[in-house]
C-alpha cells in the first residue's frame, strides 16, 4: 500500500522531476479578444483559492503560469507543486489537494482574435 506507484509523486518513471511544457495548441469553443481571454485569466485567479487548496500553492501556480519555462519550473519545484500533467492543467500538492488549471490560463488559443 506504498506511495511510490502514485500518480501523485513528482518523478516520472525514470526517477526525474518531471518538466513543465508549453501546452500543445488548441482552440477555445468560440473566437475571443484579447482582452476577453485576461478578463477571464483574472476572474479564474481571482475564484481560484475559493475552490479548494492552499493559497500559498494558487499563488505558486499563478506565478508559474506568468513566468518563462525554466522559471515556472522553479516556481513549481520550490513550492513543492506535483504536476500531474507537464502543461500544469492538473496539479498536486504534497498533501494530495488537485488543482485543476484552464488551458486558457496557461497558453493563448489558435482563434485569438487579432484586432488592428
């Protein structure tokens, strides 16, 4: 009944931290502006801790979502984050709390509407 099978822990099967990607492409179901997608980048920080876990993990995981790779690696690294997924959509605590964060919050869709 051990742990180290777990999807909780934070190395992959050959014993490595596992590393943070940039998320793969994808598409929002409807086209939105720019500022459409940081008004609800906003809203989602700010309902975030609401939803459950520690604040000090939220406030880990926004500044990681914020900062370059190599960064964010760090971040979620000092804090003790566990990704579940390297495009840090789910992430765990060191005491099992999940964290689920948008694609929308880590990466900018293919049908951004560019405005000129």
């Amino acid at each position: 009944m051990g742990c180290s099978g777990s999807s909780l822990n934070k190395q992959d099967k050959s014993g490595s931290v596992r590393k943070i990607r940039k998320p793969k492409p994808w598409k929002f179901p409807r086209p939105v502006t720019w500022s459409q997608l940081v008004q609800m980048r906003d809203e989602f920080w700010d309902t975030a801790p609401h939803h459950g876990g520690k604040k000090e993990i939220w406030d880990a995981i926004h500044a990681a979502a914020e900062a370059d790779i190599e960064l964010a690696q760090a971040i979620i690294n000092s804090a003790g984050v566990i990704l579940h997924k390297p495009d840090m959509t789910v992430c765990y605590d060191e005491g099992g709390t999940k964290y689920e964060i948008p694609r929308y919050v880590l990466s900018e869709p293919t049908n951004l509407i560019q405005l000129s």
